[in-house]
C-alpha cells in the first residue's frame, strides 16, 4: 500500500456543533466562571476545542 493510499483512509471527519451548543459551552465558561478545562472534560473533549 503507497503513502497516499495509508493516509487517505486514516482522514477524519470533521465534527459539527450547533449554535445552541456552543452557546451553552460559552456560557459555562463566561458566566457560571467553569474553566474551560473543566467544561471540556464534563463533556469528553479537548480543551483545544472549547477555547476556540
């Protein structure tokens, strides 16, 4: 199997969230003063993703 081949198969899907959702998150963050790390592991995800 060539490189291109390897590396066309391991691709991922890149996940959407709803407007209503990343509301929610923000407001964890701003509002209810939850550090975006904790947010993150409430909901199993990367803290890469919530502090976007």
């Amino acid at each position: 199997m060539s490189k291109k081949q390897s590396n066309s198969k391991l691709k991922r899907t890149r996940r959407s969230f709803s407007n209503e959702f990343k509301l929610e998150v923000a407001k964890m963050v701003t509002e209810q003063s939850f550090k975006a790390a904790e947010v993150a592991r409430s909901l199993d995800d990367n803290e890469n993703l919530i502090q976007r």
